[in-house]
C-alpha cells in the first residue's frame, strides 16, 4: 500500500486554488496507485507552533534527558516526523505570500528538519545529507504572476526553496505543478492549466 501524506499551507478553505491544485494532484495519484491511504496534515487547521526557546531546548537535549514538559514541546515535532517516516509520496501545497511561502509551512519544515532523524551532518561536520531517500514528492504551486518564465522568476522563492528543502532532506521531488497567472489569464484558467499539467511517476 502506498501512503501519501497530504500537507496543505494555505489559510484559504473553499476558494483556495492550492488546495484544489493539490486534490487533483492526490487524484492523479490514486490513478496510478489502486491501493493506498492519505493522511492529511492542514496547517491551516493545525498550525504548526512557531519555534521558540523551549523547543530548540528540548531538540537539544538527550531523548533520555527530557523531562515531561519538553516531552510535551516537541510532540507536534515528533507527531509530524512520524506521518513523514511512514508516508511513501508527499503532496505539499504552497500559495505564494509575498514572493515566499506561507509561515506555517515553514513553521512545518523547521519541526521536520530533526538531526539524526530527517538529516544528519557529514565530512566536517557542516554539509547536511537528507535520510529520508525512500520518498518521491510532489509540490502545488500557486500565484497570482507568472513566476516560471519571464522578468519574474528571479523573485520565485518558493517553489525553488520548497524543492531544495525537501531535497535537503532526501526526498526526490517528482514534480512542481503551477497554477500561476491568477492575476492575468483569471483563477479559473490557472487551475485549469496547472490540473493539466500533473504528471505522475510510476
């Protein structure tokens, strides 16, 4: 059975093109794929607490060391790296906020970027290599410009930042599906050409 772990960062419910881009994504999926189970994980319903003092203690500090109350901070963290251990596929969808991605799907990464666990540092100490190598993905992207061509892709930081954390991580990202020019060709015509666009691996 395929497990496909559906992260969802737009604050937007029924009029948010991502979280339609990404259903279509999941569907395209489950085509390839008869048996399978979705977990999902909506950071807008969930969010993700942001990091403060007390978590980077509790990461910091030996597993048979934690006290009770840091067992507690870091339990959204070790709640979120458990569904990303067991999933085969990822979906994360990702609207462009002001040339980036949302805070609570960065919010998500630094809970899921666990030394040791997702990650671990190698050579001198300082190159990161992901352990999480088993896993392909894919990202939704959307926007209201045009940002995979033209005078405006220099100021794309997000699917790229997206595709290079995962990367980080060792996750393969699959694909990047854009439902972008929102502002200019119209949201209903984005979608349609984003939704167009899936294509899934075997």
């Amino acid at each position: 059975m395929k497990k496909i772990l559906h992260i969802i960062s737009s604050p937007r419910m029924e009029a948010s093109a991502s979280r339609k881009l990404g259903n279509a994504i999941i569907e395209k999926i489950k085509e390839k794929h008869a048996d399978y189970s979705v977990i999902v994980r909506d950071l807008a319903q969930n969010p993700p607490p942001h990091l403060d003092e007390s978590h980077i203690n509790s990461f910091f500090t030996p597993m048979e060391d934690r006290t009770a109350e840091q067992l507690e901070n870091i339990r959204y963290s070790d709640e979120a790296v458990q569904q990303l251990l067991d999933a085969d596929i990822l979906v994360v969808e990702t609207p462009m906020y002001n040339f980036t991605i949302t805070s609570t799907l960065k919010a998500y990464f630094d809970h899921i970027t666990r030394a040791g666990i997702t990650f671990k540092y190698r050579g001198n100490g300082l190159l990161p290599e992901g352990l999480l190598k088993d896993k392909q993905a894919y990202i939704a992207m959307t926007s209201g410009g045009i940002y995979s061509e033209g005078e405006l892709k220099a100021y794309d930081f997000t699917a790229p930042y997206v595709r290079s954390f995962l990367t980080l991580i060792g996750i393969n990202v699959a694909g990047v599906f854009r439902a972008e020019g929102q502002a200019i060709i119209g949201p209903e015509v984005a979608l349609e050409n984003g939704i167009g666009s899936i294509s899934i691996t075997p």
